[in-house]
C-alpha cells in the first residue's frame, strides 16, 4: 500500500465488475471482522449487498497503485451506510480517510453491528456516538444495531 492514501473518489456508474469487485471486498471485510455471524449469514447478506445495497448508495472508494479496491463507503442524504476495507489494508487509515471524506460532505449518522466492537470503538473514536439501539438488524436477525451521530 502507497504511504500516504490517494483521495476517495465517486465511483459514478459502478459496472457490474465493479459491483462483484466491491462485493468480495465486503466479504472479505466482515470475514475479518464479524465473527459473530452464524453460519450461513454471509450467504445470505452477499445477494443483498450486491443487489440492492450497494446500487442504491453513492459510492466512495479508495484504490491502491494497481487501481484495485482497497476501501469503500456507501452515503444516503447525511448517513454512511457501509464502511468496508480490505483486510490487507485494516488499521492504516483508510476506514478514516472515507469517513473525514464524508463528513466534510454532510454525513452525519451511522449504524454499527453492536457485536462488531472495533468498528463501534472506530467510530467513537471519530466523533460519533450512539442516540439508539435496535435488537435486531434490518432483516430481523438477531445482531444488534447500535445507532450513531457525530457529537
């Protein structure tokens, strides 16, 4: 990875590549990361990451020397509504840069799988903090979903 992180960039018109590009970095990321799924949950959150969350979020992604993903968030009106690096890439800045990127571009809220404490101790760490806590995730599943606003 460069020593210093290019800057986010808009991926308008993501191609169907680009769609199954960013899928498996997903995949990848909650692999590392969200290791209080049951088995059998990615299956059943990749198709709906793939078709329907990604398409419907503005996309931001940060892209390494050789223009592979490396990192990527999703926005809606004033929320980040995913945050996903590559494994490979965890802990060197990235998940922040994507975020400073956003909140200077009006992002305000968030949502974090309670479960998922380094991302939750991640985002109070940039500012963020819970106003709300659902039992359940938008599926109905039992993983708590921590609500979260800039301070």
């Amino acid at each position: 990875m460069e020593k210093t992180l290019p800057e986010p960039r808009r991926l308008d018109a993501p191609t169907d590549a680009e769609l199954d590009a960013l899928t498996r970095l997903w995949e990848a990321s909650v692999r590392a990361t969200h290791h209080f799924l049951a088995p059998g949950d990615i299956d059943f959150y990749r198709p709906i990451v793939r078709r329907e969350a990604l398409p419907a979020a503005e996309l931001y992604v940060l892209r390494d020397a050789r223009d592979r993903f490396i990192a990527f968030a999703g926005r809606a009106d004033d929320r980040l509504e995913m945050l996903f690096v590559d494994p490979a890439h965890r802990g060197r800045g990235a998940g922040r840069c994507l975020v400073d990127h956003l909140v200077a571009r009006g992002v305000r809220r968030t949502e974090v799988n309670e479960q998922n404490t380094a991302a939750a101790l991640f985002y109070a760490r940039m500012g963020f903090r819970t106003v709300a806590r659902d039992p359940l995730d938008a599926t109905g599943r039992p993983y708590p979903i921590l609500r979260l606003e800039l301070k």
